[in-house]
C-alpha cells in the first residue's frame, strides 16, 4: 500500500499505509489503563455530591470502613493538606487559577463533586462502601443558570467576590457604532449554544503504583499528555520529578477532556503513596458525565455591518461562556480566543470583541476539540441571517468576502495574522462537489411537491500547533540497533490519532529506511524526553519537526561510516530500504544493521534532538458543506450529504487526515441534533447516562464526502493541524443546512440543541 | 457474599471457576479470566463496547451475569481471529478501512459485525447502518466503519469469514 518515488527508496509520508496500532488493538491486546492489574492492586470510588450547593456538616465514614474489604476512606481532611503545589507545565506558575481542593473541603459546588474517596479491594465492593459513607449537606442556593450568575447573591466562589471570574474587552461595542448606524445592511443577533461534552468512549483513569522501598511513583494514565501528568504529580506531591514515571500505552478517545490534570485525579495521586499497594480508578460513564467536565453552553451578541455590495465593513462579538465551578484550566485565554478569531477568512477591515466568563453550580468546564469553535458558529450563522435579510444568496455573500490568496498575509482587526491558507479555494472546491446550482435546482423541487431540503455552509480558519512556551518543542529519539530495528522514541499521547503510524512512517522516509524495520515508543516517560502530547492540533507538525531533527543526526552519522566502509565519499551514498549504497553502483552497499553493528556495537547508532517551532502558529482553513432534509411534521433532521474541503498541507497519511475530520464532523453533527448536558433548575444533571445523552450512531451519519487543498505550512514537511478542524466546521453547517430547509417558514435559529422538540417549536412559533 | 461455581467454553477452552452471583460477564472475563480484550464504556447496555458471542449470539456482557453464562460457550474478540494470530476478515477490514483510531469500541464493532454478516452476508447499506447503530464510536465518524463492514461483507460472501 506503499508509493514508490522516483530516487527507487521507499516513500512513505503521504500514503494510506497501515496503522501500526492495529494489530494490538483489533484482536483485544491493546493496553488501556483499566487493563492495567497489579499485584495486591486496590480499587477506589468517589463519594460526590447529591447536590449542587451544599455545605458538608458532617462526614461519617464509620459503616464504611465497618464493611469487610474496605481498607480506607479518605476524605477533605486526610488528602487535602498533602497538596504542595498545583499548576499545569503548559499553563505556567504565574497564571491565576480557580482553587481546586482535590476533595470538596467544607462546600460541595456541583452535582458530581467529589467527597470522599474509598480504598477497597474490589470495585465492587468499593462501590458498596461509597453508598455507606454519610455525608450531612445542607443545601445552599445554586447559582445553575449562567445568564443570571453575574447578578446573582450567591458566589460559587466565595473567596473571589463574584461570579464573574474574568473579562476582556479590546474594544467597546460603542467604538463601531458610527459604521453600524451609516451601514447599508447590518445583521445582528445573539446566538446561543448548549453544553456537551467530548464523551470519549473510555472514560478517565489511573493506576498509582508507589513504592515506599524506593520512593518510586508509576502512574499507568489514561491521558493525552504523560509528560504533563508526569510533572503535575510530582508538583503536587513535592516528589522530585525524576522519582515519578507515567506510563500510557492506548488511551480510549480524548478530545481534550484528558489534557489537563483534574480534582479527581489528584486524590488518586495523594491516595496511592498512602495505601501501601497499588492503587486504580477508572471512572463510570455516569461519573464521566457528571464530573470529567462540561463544554460549549456559552452565547454571544454578535453583529455584522456590510456595505451595499454585501462587503463586510464590521464585525463584533460580545461573547460570555459558562465555566461551572471548576474549569480547568483558567478559561480566560480560551474565552479571548473565541473573540480573536470571530472574523474568521473573511475581510474585515474593522473588529473587536469582549469576553466574559462565569462560574455556576454545575460541573467545570473543561477543553473539548476547537475549545473557540463558538466563534466559527457565531460568525457562519450570523452570514446565513444577514444573507436572507438582504436577498443574497449565502454562497455568493460569502464568496464576495472570502480571503484571496493574493491578500494573504492578512492580520484581521483582532490581531491575527493570517498565512498559507486557501479559503476561496475550499469554498469553491466544496461547492463543486456538492453542484450548489444544481442542488439549490433539487431543493426548489422538493419544496413544491411538499419536502423541505436545506445546504449549509461554513468556513473557518483555526491556529493549529501553538508554538509558543513549551507547546513550541518536542523531542525524539532514533536508534538502530546492531539487530536491525530502529526505534523512534516520541512523548506520545496518542489516543486514537495514529501517531503512531505517522512517527513510524516519518523516520522510514527521514532515513531511508523500510517502513517495516521501524518501530516507535511512545508514552512512556522514563524512556522518552519531555513533549506537551496531545492538545492544539499539533502533534503532527511537532513530531514531524522532532524526527526531522533527530533523523538529520543519525543520517550524518550513517553516512560517515558507510562512507568510511565502502571508501567512497560522503556525497556518493545513497540511504534507502535500510540501506547504504554507492549512488553509482547500488549493488554496492552496506545495511543499516550491519552498519549499526560496526558504529558500537552493542550500542547501535543512535541519536537524539529537539525541534522548536518555527512559527507562533500554523493556520489551517476548511469549507464544511452539509444538505439536510427536515420532516416539518416530526422535527426530525436527516442529513443527505457532508462535505469537507480541508487544506491541512501535504497529508503524512491521507486516512489519518481524513479520520480526524470525519471523527470531529460527527463530534459537531451530534452537538447540534443530539447531545446536551442539561440540568435542571435545582442544578441536577439529567443526562448522565448513554440514554439520556445522545450520542450520533452509524444510522444518523451520512457519508463524509473529503476534498483536500494543499498549501503548505512554514512547519516541517509544510504540515498543518488537523485534529480539532471537524468539530469546529461541522455544527455551523448543519444549523444553516437546517434553517435554510426551513426558511420558507420564516424560522429564525438562533440556538442549540435541534432536537426534534425544539425544531417543532420554532415551527410552531 | 456466596460464590457459585460456573462452568462454560471460553474462546473454545474449558473454564471453570467460582464467581459471585453478581459479577458480570463483562467483569468475570476481564478480570478473572483476564480477557481484557471486552471493553466497558457504559455498563448500562447502549454503548457494546462489551459485545461478545454468547452460543453464538451477540450479547453486551455488561447485562448479564457471569453465571447466567454457565454452560454456555462465549468467544471474545480474542477468540475473533485465527489461532496464529492471524486476522479473521472482519478484523482485517477493520484494518484496511481506517475503522479504528483510539480501538477502545474497536473488539465490540468486530465481535457485533462478526455476529451480523454471518447472518446477513448480503447487507445493503442502510442495513449496515441499522446494524452498526447498537455500537457507539466516538472517533471515526463512522466513516471507515461502514467501508469496513462493506469490504468484510464481500468476504462473508465468499464464506471466508473467519
Ligand atoms: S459497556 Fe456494555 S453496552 Fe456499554
Ligand atoms: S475508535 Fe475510539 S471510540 Fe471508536
């Protein structure tokens, strides 16, 4: 399944190869954490909260430790004074951050929170012992509805004085108002959406292993980030780092969720040193929607002036976002960038926003796949309601005020500069491969025999690979052993994205090597340099760059020897299928693993390097294009065809590429028809189970139809992020694709979820 | 609490062993018989992750009880492929169509599509949708799945499932 390029080595980077993962994985050998079981292993469970604003008079843990099997029961008092400190690598020392008492301490804040936790020796039977745990509540008022949070009397948050915990503002509304009121058409609306999750399949979890011999703490981590985990723990207990080792091999889906460390995961990192025996936890589906954290419920006031051309002359989002009571991390900056990139492809010569963020009675807000996708919502949404108040066809709106490429660098009012990106290009390569006339043709049809079919569209530019801080580095390490196998060692925190496979693939090309002479390791702290895994789009490019790096070392090295061996100069060798050769006389030659077993034997040839990013950012665009039919008697939305047109640059493997779209569109499909983490008005959650919280299936999911453009970046290889790209696209194509079918009923969607119920409502309004 | 003692097929061996009246299958097989290949992702019955042939059947092994399962002859996605390791088709398509990322849902997919298209070697495509609809999967979309499904549909087919 491999191309062959035109020099006669093997090139990997761009082929659909197979994925290294799936052999373990498909015949039920992959290792997820709750696979993990150790000698004498211990099983905790969480006493939580009931209610979503309680004080906590009185714990009685007597009748759970009375129960055979049980052999603690922890709570605010026992755990709590072991924290010494508590920040996030990736987030630094200095930024400001919601208290976060590993169990609650004297106030329970949301339904969900964590009491108590009980050690005992089976799962069961500590589920048995978490229900004897009393806890006396008295109930408190809840702030559960974020609109109110600000003027409400109750805080969350004592200790910061109000529930606002921060806002922004670039520049007042106040500052546009002279471009507004002389505006030929101004469109301006608040939008809002509700809150879901990233639901991965398997929830999160850990196994602390620590030994009181050595002083040595292995944590196996369910996570994105081991480094991360790594370096928090050993923080937070004030163990020196070195003593403390992280180990994940597979990790079931993250989605941002499993990024940062959360309240629950430390208890189980200042329980284990104090049990004596290994000690795991791997949360329930119940507890993962209750407590594993909450994403999207946020609106915005935004508006649109153009001229009378349609040109837009202004854009301005007034943004505010629920962070529960807990988000991890400190929402600010993520809120910020929902107000920064509102403007998204398009030329907006003016432009501002203001950000506010909240806390409620209601489980924190935690990353989810494009944590700013808001902005793309807000910003598509509001282009479709403008186009129908002026007349203009959505595609032709858009298509007058897309970024060109000849335009490009383009900073847009909110300071981004955006490069090397195609929105124009994907936007008409995706209207071509729907046919946009002829399907607008269809659609007319439909509706004069009765049927109501819609098309949506969207179109974003999102900043993939941070590149700043210690986002901005990653390593890697190569060796070829004097048998034969090389091993690139990466950070990993794989879960799901097949870096794997692309690592693998990368180093085969970088040296010239047989893709099946590779193997990769990865996720295990002890052996592999410190990277931030998996977050912001940006492990292809990073460990691109890493194995660029490394792989330019060890060549030189290669090269040298061979060159030495076969007495010929450097310049006349030739790397490829694992071997050196005379550029002149290939059945001259040496191979890597003889060459790797005269370099040192035993020791092999080896190397290790660090890539440091190039750019602040690496900016991705992509044209989502969805068509829906809409039963007007049932509500019921049913999706004809998905359109993606990405420009990721050159692609390392086309089916990763593809997978990480058609995974994040359905991530998008379902915050739009399916999911919603409700509350009720007392703050109890009611979805906290596979049959409340709908997730999309196969039956509901059309075909992802994938166009691709190639610009490519300034990163290594020219490649871009595309993880987060799908869920960020998806939910502003499908509501225009819904609120066009219905336009001729003159229905106005201006919020989330569109469930049946709520499609028939705004039909009947 | 009483242990009763089970006794069934596993993946063609014979095991016995004694189980608590309410330990589910799931649980019995991950955890005494170490078959970690079954994953949970609900334990409530919609997500079958732990999807695993009971007599044949497609059964979420988070419903039932280890001892509902005596005498029975249960395979695990462990006992999907052939004896040498090698891949059963289904399995390989899996493989060929990008139908996994993470792999946690990947053994209940496989196990559930081994089940269907030994039933229903001709499936159309919305029959496949119907058929996938009881698994949930959180990372592809879907896309890859349904490929996969079509490609070991061929297979199935030509009786070459296994
Ligand atoms: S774990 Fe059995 S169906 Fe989800
Ligand atoms: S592959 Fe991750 S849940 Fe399906």
């Amino acid at each position: 399944m491999t191309e062959r390029a035109a020099d006669g080595g093997a090139r990997y980077a761009g082929a659909r190869v197979h994925r290294v993962e799936d052999d373990r994985l498909l015949t039920g050998r992959g290792t997820f954490v709750d696979d993990v079981s150790l000698p004498g292993m211990l099983h905790a469970c969480f006493v939580r909260s009931p209610i979503a604003r309680a004080a906590i008079q009185r714990i009685d843990t007597s009748a759970a430790l009375a129960l055979p099997g049980v052999r603690f029961v922890f709570t605010a008092a026992d755990l709590n004074p072991g924290v010494r400190e508590q920040w996030h690598t990736t987030i630094g020392k200095e930024m400001p951050e919601t208290p976060r008492p590993p169990l609650a301490e004297g106030e329970v804040r949301f339904v969900g929170d964590p009491v108590a936790l009980v050690v005992a020796e089976s799962r069961y039977l500590a589920e048995d012992a978490a229900e004897l745990v009393e806890v006396d509540y008295e109930p408190l008022p809840a702030v559960v509805d974020y609109t109110e949070a600000e003027h409400a009397k109750a805080l969350v948050h004592e200790s910061h004085g109000s529930n606002v915990i921060a806002q922004l503002t670039t520049v007042p509304a106040s500052a546009f108002d002279e471009v507004f009121a002389s505006a030929a058409h101004v469109a301006s609306e608040t939008i809002y959406q509700q809150a879901y999750a990233p639901v991965p399949i398997e929830g999160r979890g850990l196994v602390v292993d620590y030994s009181s011999v050595t002083g040595d703490l292995t944590i196996h981590a369910s996570t994105q980030t081991p480094h991360e985990v790594r370096l928090f723990c050993s923080r937070l207990l004030g163990m020196p780092e070195e003593r403390v080792r992280v180990v994940t091999r597979d990790t079931g889906g993250g989605f941002g969720q499993k990024v940062m460390v959360q309240r629950d995961e430390m208890c189980l990192m200042l329980a284990g040193p104090v049990v004596g025996a290994p000690l795991k936890w791997v949360e329930d589906r119940r507890e993962n929607l209750l407590a594993a954290g909450k994403s999207r419920q946020e609106h915005a006031a935004v508006k649109m002036a153009f001229d009378a051309d349609g040109a837009i002359q202004a854009a301005y989002i007034d943004f505010v976002q629920d962070c529960g009571a807990y988000p991890t991390p400190w929402p600010l900056f993520p809120a910020a960038a929902v107000g920064t990139f509102f403007p998204g492809p398009y030329r907006v010569p003016r432009g501002g926003f203001a950000v506010k963020t909240l806390y409620t009675n209601t489980v924190g807000r935690a990353p989810y796949r494009g944590p700013w996708q808001f902005e793309s919502l807000a910003r598509e949404v509001l282009l479709d309601i403008a186009a129908r108040q002026m007349h203009v066809d959505p595609a032709e709106l858009r298509r007058r005020n897309l970024l060109r490429r000849d335009e490009l660098p383009y900073k847009n009012p909110n300071g981004m500069n955006y490069d090397n990106i195609s929105p124009l290009e994907t936007f008409e390569q995706a209207l071509a491969m729907l046919d946009y006339a002829k399907f607008r043709a269809e659609q007319a049809e439909a509706r004069s025999a009765g049927r109501y079919l819609g098309v949506g569209l969207a179109n974003y530019v999102e900043a993939s690979t941070p590149g700043y801080g210690v986002y901005g580095t990653e390593p890697a390490t190569i060796r070829i052993a004097p048998t034969g196998r090389i091993t690139v060692y990466v950070a990993g925190g794989s879960s799901g994205n097949s870096i794997e496979t692309t690592v693998v693939q990368l180093t085969a090309d970088a040296l010239g090597a047989k893709i099946e002479d590779v193997d990769t390791v990865q996720g295990d702290t002890a052996v592999t340099g410190f990277g931030a895994g998996t977050a912001g789009s940006r492990s292809g490019s990073m460990t691109a760059g890493a194995v660029r790096e490394t792989a330019a070392v060890l060549r030189e090295r290669i090269l040298a020897i061979a060159a030495h061996e076969l007495g010929v100069a450097i310049e006349d060798i030739e790397l490829a299928d694992s071997r050196a050769s005379v550029r002149a006389k290939p059945a001259v030659g040496v191979s890597f693993k003889d060459l790797a077993a005269l370099a040192d034997a035993p020791a092999g040839l080896e190397a290790s390097a660090r890539y440091t990013a190039n750019s602040p950012s690496i900016w991705v665009n992509a044209t989502h294009v969805c068509t829906c039919e809409v039963d007007v008697a049932t509500g019921r939305v049913q999706l004809l065809r998905y359109i993606v047109s990405e420009d990721c640059g050159p692609m390392i493997n086309p089916n990763v590429v593809e997978g990480q779209i058609a995974g994040g569109t359905v991530q998008g499909i379902g915050g739009v028809l399916f999911e919603h983490l409700a509350y009720d008005d007392d703050g109890n959650p009611v979805a906290t189970t596979f049959m409340d919280y709908l997730l999309p299936t196969a039956a509901e999911v059309p075909a992802i139809e994938f166009g691709h453009i190639e610009t490519p970046s300034p990163g290594p290889g020219g490649y871009k992020g595309v993880g987060e790209g799908g869920a960020i696209g998806a939910p502003p194509a499908v509501v225009n694709a819904v609120a066009d079918a219905l336009s001729p009923f003159g229905v106005k969607i201006t919020r989330l979820p569109l469930g049946p119920s709520q499609i028939v409502a705004l039909l009947d309004r | 609490m009483g242990e009763v003692s089970v006794k069934l097929t596993v993946n063609g061996q014979p095991r016995a062993a004694t189980v608590e009246p309410r330990v589910t299958l799931a649980d019995f097989l991950r955890e005494q018989l170490q078959l970690t290949g079954t994953h949970l992702g609900c334990e409530h019955g919609v997500c079958g992750a732990c999807t695993v042939l009971v007599d044949g059947a497609a059964v979420r092994s988070c419903l039932m009880f280890a001892v509902q399962a005596d005498g029975a002859e249960v395979t695990t996605i462990e006992g999907i492929g052939s004896p040498d390791g090698g891949l059963s088709a289904v399995q390989s398509a899996f493989r060929d169509c990008h139908g996994l990322q993470c792999g946690f849902c990947t053994p209940g997919f496989v196990v559930s599509v081994t089940a269907f298209l030994r039933d229903h070697p001709n499936p159309t495509d919305p029959e496949i949708r119907e058929a996938l609809s009881g698994n949930l999967c959180r990372c592809t979309g879907y896309q890859g799945i349904v490929n996969a499904v079509q490609q070991a549909a061929g297979a199935a087919r030509r009786g070459e499932l296994r």
